[in-house]
C-alpha cells in the first residue's frame, strides 16, 4: 500500500490477521458439529486437519478427516435398532443415490421392505435393497446374527430363515469382511463434550490474539496516516 | 453455512429439538399410569449438512400386566388392537382393556365407543367370564349354564408403526400401517387385568439427561460464537 507519495505501508500483517481469524471461526464451526452431533445416533466426530502454509491459505488449507472409532452403545431392546460394533457403514439407497450411515436405526413398512427412518432403503451386502419374505407377527420376529446375517421367523413351519446379509461397507464401499452386528442397541455419536470445549478454548484465544494484532496494525497505519501526512 | 450466523443457527436449532425431544419424554412419564399407553420416541436425525430433522416413532413392546379383580377388565398379552366403534360408527383401535358395561347394556370402553360390534351383556348376569381367546360368556346363576353373547375381536397391522393418535388411547389405522386383519385362535387375553404403560421411567431419564446435556452445550456454543461475532463486527480501534 502506498500512502502520500513514496510512503510504503505494508499491509499483509492486516490480511494475516483477518484470515486467521477466518480460519479460526472455521475450526469453531467444526467444534459446533461435533457439540450437535454429541446425542445424535450414528454420528462420527469431525476432526479438523491444518495444513502448513494455512497462514496463506487461510480457510483453504483447512481439511477435515473423520474420526472412526466406534461411539458410545446403548442397549434399546429393538430388534430392528442395530448398531456396528467395528468399523464400518450400513449402505442406504434413496433417491437422492446411495449413502453410507452409522445411524442403524431401522423400520419395516407394509410390505416388508427395511427402511431408515427416512424412508431410505437399507441395501443387502449384494447391493439389492433388503426385503422381508415373511412380514413378522412382531418385530420379534426379526433376527440378525453378529455377522449381519437377517432372518425372520416363519409361523407356519416353525424355523428362522434367512433373508438377506446386511451389507456393512467401509467408507470407500468395499464390502467389509468381519463386521460386528449388534441387534437392539444404538450407537450414540463418539464425542465428547468436554473434550471439544477444552478443544474449542485454544482456537478461542487464538480468535482473540489474531483480533488485537489486527487493532495494533491498524492503529499503526492510522498514526502512520495522521502523523505522516500532517503539515507540521 | 461455515460463517458465525450459520453456527449460531445450527446451536440454535438443535436446542430448540432438544426442547422438542422433552415434549415426548413428558408425555411419555404423564402417561405413566394410562392402562394400555405405548411410549414415543422422538428420534433426531442429523443430516450430513448438519441440518437436523425428526421422527416419532412408537415402542410397541409389552406392557406388565396388572391383576385388577374387576371382570369388565382386560389385558392383552401379546400382539395386536382391540377394535372399538364411536357412538358415529368411527372404528380406532386400542390396547387400553377397562372396559364397563353402558346404560343399554353394551360392553364399552370407558368413553363410550363400543367393543368390537357390539356385545350385549344381559341385565342379570351372575358371572362374566372372557376367555383367552375374547369369548364372552355369561352365567345367570351358579347353577345355569355357561352362554355365549359374543367375541372380544382382536386385530393386527401389517406395519402397527404407520398407526397414528386418535381419540383417547386409540389409534387410527392408516394407509401406512395397512388393513386390519383378524388374529384367529390366539390366547392373548387375560381377564381381570389390565396392561399397565410400557414407559421405562429409566431409559426416560437416562434420555433426558443426554438432551438436557446437549442443549446446554449448544447454548453454551451460541453463547461463545456471538462473543465471536461480537468482536468480528466491532474490528476497529477501541
């Protein structure tokens, strides 16, 4: 920046400042997500990866990577709650196309299709949508095995029979090997409450620093322009 | 949204869930004593966008039954509604067995809406007996024979989630939940009983405290980001 004909200001420590602060409210936000997701089912923590050269880059050289260690289960005592006790998703198909979610929380419909609670259909490890032969007189009814494997009780001849295999994929879709089904439980999200707000109060001074530099930068070039720039 | 505004209004949104969610749980604990009454759930779904959305869903398990001694009372052990018709001929659905006999002499729910089509208890019956399977009968004197005046009908849904609230204790059949459809030689009726409400007081607590806890921790959230923004707006020299 040019002031006055031949005055050199330099004015990065300005922008420095302000995309710091930027960067700042970004990771606070990232902190926000995790404080929502704590109580909700199926919720992975977010976590924040700073690359070097962010004082650059500002809110660009910021990335986010998740956190796949298995979450908090809570036993529910429905049958068609199931929760992944390692590391994997369950694959839903809606229109929007196919997702992948931690969040087991199932139900059937009339005609015996496995659904999310948003009305998604939950896929088979062969990629179908799952679909009961038999529609239980109850949920009961309903069985799934560590492995993932669902079947229903039929009335009529007194046996369990198999239906499909929940699919669990890992996050790049590949069909996982050994997962861990749990029926009747929930996994709550694996965050933790304290740790982020004690996570959050670094980035909060750090906010706060960034501000008072940017005062004393600015209360320099207005000097500068004052003093400088007066006749006397 | 990645600005203050949008952080302030995710905590803002979850909080006023939260506060959704603790509808649910106290009108779950208020129907604790309401014979035949199924909790709610209000499950939130967090979308990958952060926004948030909900869903009910009902907990049809059993209900412990409680021994009452009052014959007109009925608890059913296992599945399926008992049909009931308004004085207009609206049939709903309904769990809760305290049942009484009206002025005309029909067995009724304690609103008046009559039990399955309608079942005439005579004026000077000795002893009601309702067998496992909702046959009534009727003795008009310890000697004189057992009498059959009707059945107690019982009926199933395909999918008894899609039923929604009706009038008091009942529930409406739906498109959702599919036609009513009678169970046949069943032994799920329990005379001088009634199912008590299946609301676990613990799990409701225990729900609670973890909605109380992120409530308070998306507020406390809101109130750190608007010092934020308090500070970001007022960027000039103090």
């Amino acid at each position: 920046m040019k002031i006055n004909a031949g005055i050199r200001y330099i004015d990065n420590g300005l922008v420095a400042s302000l995309k710091a602060m930027q960067v700042q409210s970004t990771l606070i936000n990232l902190s926000n997500d995790n404080v929502t997701g704590f109580d909700k089912v199926g919720y992975q923590r977010k976590e924040a990866v700073v690359s070097s050269f962010t004082e650059y880059l500002g809110v660009n050289g910021i990335s986010t990577t998740v956190d796949d260690k298995v979450g908090r289960l809570a036993a529910t005592g429905n049958p068609l709650d199931l929760a992944i006790a390692t590391q994997g998703y369950f694959q839903t198909r809606s229109a929007d196309g196919i997702k992948l979610t931690r969040d087991g929380r199932f139900k059937l419909d009339k005609s015996g299709n496995l659904l999310t609670l948003e009305d998604s259909k939950v896929l088979a490890d062969n990629g179908t949508p799952i679909k009961l032969s038999i529609i239980p007189e109850n949920l009961g009814g309903v069985v799934v095995n560590s492995k993932g494997a669902l079947s229903v009780f039929n009335k009529s001849t007194n046996k369990l029979e198999h239906v499909a295999n929940i699919g669990v994929v890992d996050s790049n879709g590949i069909v996982a090997m050994n997962p861990e089904v749990k029926q009747g439980y929930n996994e709550y999200s694996n965050v933790s409450l304290e740790r982020e707000f004690l996570g959050m109060m670094p980035v909060i001074r750090n906010f706060d620093a960034n501000r008072q530099m940017f005062l004393i930068e600015s209360s320099n070039l207005s000097k500068a322009i004052s003093q400088l720039g007066s006749s006397s | 949204m990645n600005n203050l505004q949008g952080i302030i209004r995710k905590s803002i949104n979850n909080t006023t869930t939260q506060f959704d969610k603790m509808g649910y749980i106290a009108n779950n604990f208020a129907n604790y004593s309401t014979t035949g009454y199924k909790s709610v759930r209000f499950e939130q779904m967090l979308s990958e966008d952060g926004y948030l959305t909900g869903a009910v869903r009902t907990d049809y398990k059993q209900g412990s039954v409680q021994l009452t001694g009052n014959p007109y009372d009925i608890a059913i052990k296992g599945d399926g509604f008992i049909p009931v018709v308004s004085q207009t001929g609206e049939v709903q659905y309904t769990r809760d067995g305290s049942f009484k006999v009206s002025k005309d002499g029909y067995l009724t729910t304690n609103d008046d809406w009559l039990v399955g089509g309608g079942i005439k208890i005579p004026s000077n019956v000795y002893k009601l007996t309702i067998k496992s399977d909702g046959t009534v009968t009727s003795m008009d004197s310890s000697q004189s024979p057992e009498t059959k005046i009707g059945t107690i009908p019982l009926v199933q849904f395909k999918n008894s989630e899609g039923l929604v609230q009706g009038d008091n204790n009942k529930l409406k059949a739906t498109d959702e939940s599919g036609e009513a459809s009678l169970i046949k030689n069943h032994d799920y009726i329990a005379q001088n009983s009634l199912e008590m409400s299946n609301t676990n007081i613990y799990d409701s607590v225990s729900d609670m405290l973890r909605l109380n806890a992120s409530m308070i921790a998306s507020l406390r959230m809101a109130k750190i980001v608007d010092d934020m923004y308090n500070k970001s707006v007022n960027l000039r020299q103090s």
